[in-house]
C-alpha cells in the first residue's frame, strides 16, 4: 500500500508519525509522512523543545505531493490511504481533511484511519478546549477506520458504557455517523477478568474481540502503533478479526518488550519482528 501518514513527530522515542512509519515500512507499505510539529521528545517528559508547524506549512508540504501530477505522476491516485493522529488545531483538522477529500477524489477505493486521539481513562481529556467536538463533529463523520479507546468511544457516543453490549451500542452509535470499521482499545467492562481487557473491532461483516493480559505500563506510542497496524491489516486482509488479531499480537509484543526492559520509550525496533510477522498469540471470539 502507499499510506499518506499526517501527524506529529519527535526526534527521541516514538510517537505520531515517529511511532507509526516504521511498522508500516515493516510490513513492506509505503508511507508518505506529512508532519505536524516536529519536536524533541513527547510532552509527556513536561519540557520539549522544536516547532509545532503552521497548517499553511502543513498543507504546503501535502500540496507538494499533489504537484506530482503536473509532471505526470498523479500520487493522489496512486495513494491507498490518509492515516491521522493527534490534531493539536481545527486548522490541522481541515488541512487534513482537505487531503483526504483530494486522495478520494482521485481514488475513490482510498480510506481513511482517523486516530481521534483526545483523553484517556485517569487522564480525562488532555488535548486544546474544542478539538474533541472538532473530532466528533466533524472529523470522525468523514473517517472510514477509526481506532477510539474506551474513553474516547464514551465521548464520541454521549455515553458512558460498563458493560460489553453497551460498549457495542456505542459503536453503533458512532458507526451510524459515518466510519464503518472501529476498533476499540483498552476496553476494560463488567465481564473482564481482573487484570485482563478487552480491544473489540466493529464493522458491517460482525464483532469481534480479543482479550488481552494488562500490564503494568502504559507508554506513549502505543495508540499511534495500533492504529497504523490496524489500517495496514484490514486494509490487506480485508477480514476485521484477523487485523484484530495481528494487531493486537504485535501490540502486546511491543509492550512485554518494554516491560522486559524497563523502558520508558516503546522498544519498537527491539520488537520489529513481531511486528513484520504477527504471532498467533490471541484469537478473535465472535461478539456477534
């Protein structure tokens, strides 16, 4: 596949596009990364240092590659999807989205992975005042994968779930806005066993989920990774309980990698061959 990639990136640890290229790459697709800002290390150190870049900047580097087509090279038509993050601005948001209306416009079988990344659970929300209506109101609805966590899904939907058949309806809730794959992370509801949680895929073939040991991390990174390997294995399999599968497996190997060694930062390289070849680590349970 060639994926337009357009979110943040950072010079030390992984996160945005610094989180997201290389498993792509890894699995053999092309990525055309666009970046947002362009920082040290992730705000989650407290102090950073670099530009978060203008979104005239942003769209002039994404006009760039359409520019290809006045030498006849039309990328937009050759671009098989628009994976997005972060969005710091609603200025961001229409650079993007302004990117996604070209590359369907040119390839209608193109889809776009929205990472509506806004709170999490403990954290609450953590980005700008308005940018999670932004994401509900406006983005979510043009998105063709969107890969929520449990906190996030709860926002979109106006909802709070506990239970697995209220985290569904939540789904189906946002499904009926527009994106017809979800992918929920980090899903934690009544019938899980402690110390386990759940990550569910939605789409219009079914439900599924896979459960998953919790561990005693959460880096920065991860949802940037999950959402990039999950539009890569829908998007070449066509089969959502296999990308849940892979994805989820590659996932946990990156994270009892961390584990292992006490890292703060993803151990994304040390755990590349997980990535490359996923291990039959979970099996999808059909939800209905």
């Amino acid at each position: 596949m060639q994926i337009l990639s357009i979110q943040s990136s950072v010079a030390y640890g992984h996160v945005g596009n610094s989180a997201a290229v290389f498993p792509l790459q890894r699995l053999g697709h092309e990525v055309w990364p666009v970046l947002t800002v362009h920082f040290s290390n992730h705000t989650g150190y407290g102090a950073w240092r670099g530009p978060l870049l203008d979104p005239a900047d942003v769209r002039e580097v994404i006009a760039g590659i359409g520019d290809r087509a006045v030498i006849g090279q039309d990328l937009w038509a050759e671009c098989d999807a628009v994976l997005s993050g972060y969005q710091g601005d609603p200025a961001v948001g229409a650079v993007i989205l302004d990117a996604v209306a070209s590359v369907k416009a040119a390839n209608p079988d193109a889809v776009y992975c929205c990472d509506p990344v806004m709170g999490d659970v403990g954290r609450g929300m953590f980005v700008r005042p308005g940018i999670p209506e932004y994401l509900r109101d406006t983005v979510v609805p043009q998105a063709d994968i969107l890969t929520p966590n449990h906190f996030e899904l709860d926002f979109l939907a106006g909802t709070t779930t506990s239970t697995l058949d209220e985290v569904l309806a939540a789904v189906d809730t946002v499904r009926d806005r527009g994106p017809r794959d979800v992918l929920v992370t980090s899903v934690l509801h009544q019938d899980v066993a402690d110390g386990s949680l759940d990550v569910v895929a939605v789409s219009d073939a079914g439900a599924w989920a896979v459960t998953t040991p919790l561990l005693p991390i959460a880096p920065n990174g991860c949802g940037d990774v999950t959402a990039a390997l999950y539009l890569a294995h829908l998007t070449t399999t066509g089969s959502p309980a296999q990308a849940l599968e892979r994805t989820t497996a590659s996932v946990f190997a990156v994270l009892e990698a961390t584990l292992a060694a006490g890292t703060r930062e993803i151990r994304l390289v040390a755990a590349q061959d997980a990535i490359a070849s996923p291990p039959a680590t979970f099996t999808a349970r059909r939800l209905r």
